[in-house]
C-alpha cells in the first residue's frame, strides 16, 4: 500500500473521538468522502462530511462498497453492522483537518503554499514542472484547494516526499486559519488577486487579509506589490520576502515584455542586474504565472540562466478531462497532461462513470513518480485497475512494459508510442470505452489523433461539472425528501445522450424523462438503470417500452385501454405515469374523464400508477402567478380523488426549473428538471448562480478584403459601404445557425472582440465584419459562451434558449470536460 498508515486506535485518539471498535488493529491509509469512489476500502476511513449532500446518507453505500471505518457525528444506520470501527465526533471536518495536520506535522519537507484569485492551478503545475527533476514532489491533485481537497492533498504526504506543492483557496472569511494550519507552508506564493465582490468578501482589503494569513508561519513570501497596495511591508506575513512587480522597484523588477511569435520575451532587474527570459506563451494570464514561477526559482536560489532554461520548456496546463467520439463506436476519454496515480484515479472514475460501452480500456504510459520502486509502483496501479474494473490495458514505455507480470487483465505492452502506431490495426478497438493516459513525453497526442473520429470544425463542448452543479443548485432549492426526474428529451436539450444521462445517474437523480420511446432505448442500450419516463409513448413502440423496462406517460384513457391490452394476462403491476391537463390544453386527463380513467385502472392489476402529474404553463412569470396556483389546485384536487379512487398513494409532480424557485409549494414529491440544469432560468435576474453548460465554437476559413461597393453573399444583401475585411467562418443554417441572425443581426467573438454577421447565413457558413481586426485563418470563434450567452442569442431573433439550444444539429461534434 502507497500511504503510510496510522492505526484507527491512533486515528480516534489524534481525533479525540469516541470510538466503537470491532477491530482496534484495523490500518488506515486512505480517506474517503464520497462513498462511489473508493480505491482501497478495507484502508479507508470514510468521512460523512455535511457537504452539499449529507454524507451521513451514504454511509451504508460506503459499506456496500467495503468500507468498515467511519467518522461521523451519529452512528445512525452504521449501528445495525458487527465488523465496523466507528468514530463518533462532534464535526466531522474539523476531524478531516485534524488528521491532515497531524500527518503534515510527522514530516519535515519543503512545502510551497500557493493561494489568490486566479492562476493557483497552472502556478502549482508549472512550479511542478520547473521543480521535479530536482525534488520528489507530492502537489494537490487538480485543483484540490478548498477545506475538504487542501486535507485530501496533504494527507499525500509520505516519507520519501522531498518537496510539497498545494493550493488553497476560500470562499470567504474565517477560512484561511485552518488551511494554513494543515498544510504548514514554508515557502508562499500569492498569486493575482482579483475582484473582491466575486468571492463573497467586503472589501479589496479584507479579502487581502485573508489570503495572507496562509503564510502567517513561513518562512519566505513571494509576492507582487502591485496586489498588496493599501498593505504596508511590514504588515507582510512571513519571516522574509521576496517581491516582483511590472510597475515599481522590486527584487525581480519586470522592465519590458515582447512578445517574439507565439512566446514573451522578458527582460528585468533582479538585485541589481539584468536578466532575462522566454516564456512560451503570449496571453497575459500565462505572461504573468510565467513571472510568478521566475520569481519562485530565483527565490529558491536557481541562477537567471538556470530559471531562463527551464522556463522555456513550460508546457501548457490543460485540467480537463475531454470525452469525445471514437472510432468504431469507441467513446474517448483524453487525458494526457500528467500521469500519476492520483490522476489516474480520477480519470478512472470518469471512466466508469461512462456505461455506454461494456468493455474498458485504458492506455497508459509510464508513470513519472520518482521515488518509488516499478515494484510498488505498478503494484499499486494493478491494484488500482482491478478495484475499477478495467477489461483491458495497453502500456507503453519499458518501466511499465517490465512491469507485465504484476497486471491481472487483458494486458499488452509496447516498448514506445511509436510502436504502438504501428501495432494500431492489430488491437482491433470497437465499441468500448478507452482512457488515453500518458506522460507528456510519450506524446499521446498522437495516440488519440488515431482513435477519435476526426472533428469538424464547428463543436459544442458540453461541461459536464457545470451540469452538476446545476443540479445541485436545485437540489439545495428543494425542500428534504422531493425527488427529481431531470429531463433529457431532446438529446439532453441538445446536449448528449448517454453522456449526460450517465453523469446524472451518477448523481443519483431519481428519474429521467424522454420524449420518445427510442431515446429511452437508446438510454438503457447504454447502461442507464435508474428508472426513465417516456412522454409520447406510441403504440407500435409498447414492444420496446416493456422490454427495456421504460415506464410510459399516459394521457388519454385511448392510450391507457391499448397499452393495458397489449401486456400479458399474468404482467402485474407494470410502472405508470398519469397526465393531467390543468389548463395546459395539450395532453392529458381533464376532470370529467377521472370516473373513467378510475374504472379502468381499478379493474386491471396489470398496471400500477407510480406518479401523477400535471404541467405549468406558466412557471416563470409573475403576471401568471395566480394562475399557477389555479393548476396547482386543481392538481391537488384530481391527484386527491384519484389516490381516492385508487386506494394508493403516488409521487405527486407539477414544477418545472422556474417553478422551482418561484413555487416552493408546487415542489409537491418530485421537480422536472429541465434547462435549468443546462444553466437557464427564466425565473433567475441574468440566470445568476447557474453555470454555462454548453460552448458553440467554430473556426475562420478564409479572410477577404472588400472594396467599396462590393458585396457579400447570397442577393448581395451584404453591404459594406466603405470596403472592409470579411471572415467566412464554419457555420450555418444546416448546424442550426439560424438564418434569422443574417445581415448584423447575430453577433460571434473573435479574439475577444465582437463581430457582426454581414449578408445572409448560407447552409454551411457565414460571412462577420472584421474591418481593421487582425483575423486569421484558423482563428477561433466563439457563437455562444458565459460572455456571449445563447439568452442574447435567444433575444436577436426573437425566440427562447430552448429552440436556440435543440436545434444545434447533430452533425456539430460533442465534447465532454470533466475536471
Ligand atoms: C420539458 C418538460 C419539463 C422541463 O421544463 P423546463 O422548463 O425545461 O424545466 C417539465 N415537464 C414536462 C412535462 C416537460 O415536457
């Protein structure tokens, strides 16, 4: 096993918790928080933190999973099991901290503590880039920093660690103390501090404050005075400092940056004399981390010629995890910024997050971690595939090639990736599901080029943690126990199929909804289990609703007499949904036809009616309040005399996303949720505190002058009176670009400026005005993002983010992220 372990005799001691022991010798090596991601159980102590979910909830998953050890506030559920070790505390994240620190506080090694508003993770990646080949370094994974990840990430620490690298951020004030305390900086960074109000602070000041007190006890503080105005020097935490700056005296005092093609050349004054660097980026953000990780290594004694040549190899940090179409009905998942075992878990974890395909397949390099025998090294990863139950592993490189003995599953190996390339054909990938991992040197790129289906130029990418935080933003709305049915008709508002409906079945959503019989085939074809709603059933599909278990919504007594009759004499108590129309007018049992609907029902036992519901016509608005609450009563009272009739009770459901927030008391047993969680809200000022789930981009294909009087498109319509530059750009009617933003109506983003559309959109492309822009061909455009959101879209054409979002077509490539 990697950690080192502590005793759950010492752990409850360290915690001053009272223990219920079964086993006082049980050893503890990992921590765990949430209960569907667990590598080594029998070595786990599961946390029931009160995070957004209670974790109190999950403690008998945790030990479905094989987890016997447990802090918690109650024994609750856990009191029923003999073989569990039980910490009772009084909070259970002090006690996570807690025992963070006491780990942090058995080692003495260099540990950088990084913390400010913007640039923490790519500073941490860097400096780990810059630092390993002369540290053994143990960094936060991602980015780890809140009050629950900095502990995770510290508790990483083991002996043969020579340096640490963590990053620690907060959310609001009070929160800092406990951080500095767990991670116990020797060295800190601060990095860019941004505006005050984002963060949930008063003041510029305040917010300063805060941050600062991370390097309360260190021993150096880097830091720019260009962020620290309003503090003076000696208000400065830390035993010494040292300070850079683009305007004024430092000890790395920037003179100029010029950019030199795609890098910056940087020239500055350090302690008297010039020195310089090339940085291989140009945009500010990646310019100024550049200078925070110079200003690091001359900090920690590297010489201007050193840190000039190892900034030159920086290479750029990508977090995300990218999930894309594959080859032969192969899903992709492209992970090859780092390879370590930490990473590797959570890539691992997004993978099995991913049902559509049985099989799995992983393609993994080398892993770079010095300090650990190949040994225990590829023993731990063996281990690591078994628990995530992988099909199959592809290596590449000779540490992991002589590792093959250690590896327990389909397995081959290649020596380089070139090797690999030429192997290609012969590893016959179809249908499943593969995790590209590699070291940057292996070069995987490479890798992934082959095995995905080359992507257009116009692409929607989809992210997927910014649909789970819309969720839980609902979910923290609702009131305890209301279930969600998260609809996904409509390919998830055109936002994926299966690739949405895995992630909100891994959220424990309580159901789905489609519109159609066959996108719930093709839901359960691609391993989605929790139960799912059909909205149209049609009688030439019954076949397929009871074969994949789908539960169809029935709305008329036509469709309830024929999908009765079409099931077997001895089905019992086949799941369904009743409609009723409330004043919607569309579909659905009004209130005369319930004596009906009810004689039928009671004389059948072949049926079972799980939910009864009804549809707001009118969620979001106020000037139809009143008549929402008309539906809402009127539900009440048709739901009342059914479940009368019945003699049973059922889920009862009426709210939508904007009803939601606007009708807390129509959140009934359950909510439907639809655009809300792809991060539109119509009862929301600006869609406030939901995230922008999809992005539309597409690419340049060519750049023309115009002269004055020459015109643009089809039937000239596109005047620039004065001459101008015109880019084509990927994108039409046909990708659901609609015609409507033709002539300066639609607006796209290129190189952070807006651009009008000119003349009229074809099928495949449109022409912007990009008169006195310096455009290339192959530059990005962005046609809808957070800057540029599809409400603004929705506005200049007169429609709603529904229609704009479901008509991208389906020849404009998904992409997933995941971080
Ligand atoms: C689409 C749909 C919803 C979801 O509505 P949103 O406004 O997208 O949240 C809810 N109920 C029914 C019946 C629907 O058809």
């Amino acid at each position: 096993m990697s950690h080192a372990s502590y005793s759950i005799a010492l752990i409850a001691e360290i915690l001053d918790a009272s223990p219920v022991f079964s086993d006082t010798e049980a050893m503890i090596s990992q921590l765990a928080t949430d209960s569907r991601s667990v590598i080594y159980p029998a070595e786990s102590l599961f946390f029931a933190l009160k995070a957004q979910r209670d974790g109190h909830k999950y403690v008998d998953d945790a030990y479905k999973n094989g987890i016997r050890n447990f802090v918690v506030t109650e024994k609750g559920s856990l009191e029923k099991y003999e073989d569990v070790n039980i910490l009772v505390v009084s909070d259970v994240l002090l006690s996570l901290q807690n025992l963070s620190a006491y780990n942090r506080s058995q080692y003495d090694l260099k540990v950088l503590a990084i913390t400010g508003s913007n640039g923490k993770t790519i500073v941490k990646e860097w400096l780990y880039q810059l630092l390993a080949n002369d540290f053994n370094i143990v960094k936060s994974p991602k980015s780890f920093n809140s009050q629950i990840g900095v502990p995770l990430s510290v508790w990483q620490i083991e002996e043969e660690h020579t340096m640490g690298i963590f990053e620690a951020g907060i959310s609001r004030s009070g929160e800092m103390s406990s951080l500095a305390q767990i991670i116990k900086p020797t060295i800190g960074i601060l990095t860019n501090i941004g505006e005050a109000h984002a963060e949930g602070f008063f003041s510029h000041a305040e917010k300063l404050k805060e941050k600062l007190k991370l390097f309360n006890n260190a021993e150096l503080l880097i830091y720019s005075p260009d962020y620290t105005t309003g503090l003076s020097p000696k208000d400065l935490p830390a035993k010494a400092q040292f300070s850079w700056s683009l305007k004024e005296k430092a000890d790395l005092q920037i003179l100029f940056i010029e950019p030199i093609e795609s890098k910056s050349y940087i020239r500055a004054l350090c302690k008297g004399i010039e020195i310089e660097c090339l940085i291989p980026f140009r945009d500010n953000a990646s310019v100024e981390n550049g200078i925070i990780c110079w200003a690091t290594l001359l900090a920690l004694g590297y010489s201007g010629k050193e840190a000039d040549a190892r900034l030159e190899k920086l290479t750029r940090v990508s977090m995300r995890l990218e999930l894309k179409t594959g080859i032969n009905q192969c899903s992709v998942i492209d992970d090859s910024y780092s390879a370590d075992t930490s990473s590797l878990a959570i890539a691992l974890d997004f993978l099995n997050l991913q049902n559509q395909h049985a099989k799995k397949t992983l393609i993994l390099s080398d892993l770079v971690e010095t300090g650990k025998s190949n040994e225990i090294l590829y023993t731990e990863i063996a281990a690591l595939l078994k628990q995530k139950n992988l099909h199959r592993l592809i290596g590449v490189g000779p540490n992991i090639s002589s590792s093959d003995e250690f590896f327990d599953l389909e397995k081959v190996f290649f020596k380089d990736t070139q090797s690999f390339i030429q192997n290609f054909p012969a590893l016959h990938f179809n249908n499943e599901t593969i995790l590209v991992k590699g070291a940057r040197k292996f070069e995987f790129e490479r890798i992934s080029k082959l095995i995905t289906l080359k992507i257009h130029d116009t692409i929607l990418e989809i992210d997927l943690n910014a649909l789970s935080g819309n969720l839980q933003f609902y979910r923290n709305k609702l009131k305890s126990g209301v279930k969600v049915m998260a609809m996904v008709k409509a390919f998830s508002y055109g936002s994926g199929s299966f690739e949405i409906a895995n992630l909100l079945q891994y959220n424990k959503v309580d159901y789905l909804a489609v519109a159609f019989t066959d996108e719930g085939v093709s839901l359960r074809k691609a391993g989605i289990t929790i139960p799912i709603m059909v909205m149209s059933p049609e009688p030439s599909g019954f076949d397929a609703i009871i074969k994949h278990n789908l539960e169809p919504e029935i709305y008329s007594l036509d469709i309830l007499k024929s999908f009765s009759g079409y099931l077997n004499d001895n089905d019992y108590d086949y799941p369904i949904h009743l409609k009723l129309d409330t004043g919607m007018h569309r579909l659905g049992f009004e209130e005369p036809d319930l004596p009906d609907l009810l004689r039928t029902l009671v004389e059948t036992t072949k049926l079972k009616v799980i939910s009864v519901f009804s549809h707001l016509v009118g969620s979001d608005s106020a000037s139809l309040d009143e008549f929402s609450v008309h539906q809402l009563n009127r539900f009440t009272d048709m739901a009342n005399d059914i479940e009368a009739g019945l003699n049973y009770s059922f889920i009862r459901h009426i709210s939508n996303t904007s009803g939601i927030t606007r009708h807390p008391d129509a959140q009934l047993d359950m909510v439907r949720i639809g655009i809300g969680l792809y991060g539109f809200d119509g009862n929301l000022l600006n869609n406030q505190s939901l995230r922008t789930v999809a992005v539309l981009k597409t690419t340049v294909t060519q750049v023309k002058k115009l002269k004055a009087n020459e015109t643009v498109g089809y039937s000239r319509k596109g005047v620039l009176s004065g001459g101008g530059d015109i880019a084509t750009v990927k994108i039409g009617y046909a990708d659901g670009y609609n015609r409507k933003f033709g002539n300066g109506v639609g607006i796209m983003i290129i190189n952070g400026k807006r651009v009008n559309t000119v003349g009229v959109i074809c099928m495949d492309m449109c022409m912007l005005d990009v008169t006195g822009l310096d455009v290339k061909i192959g530059d990005e455009v962005i046609v809808f993002n957070s800057e540029l959101p599809i409400v603004e879209l929705a506005n200049q054409i007169d429609t709603i983010p529904y229609e704009i979002l479901t008509n991208i077509s389906q020849r404009v490539k998904r992409i997933y992220f995941y971080e």
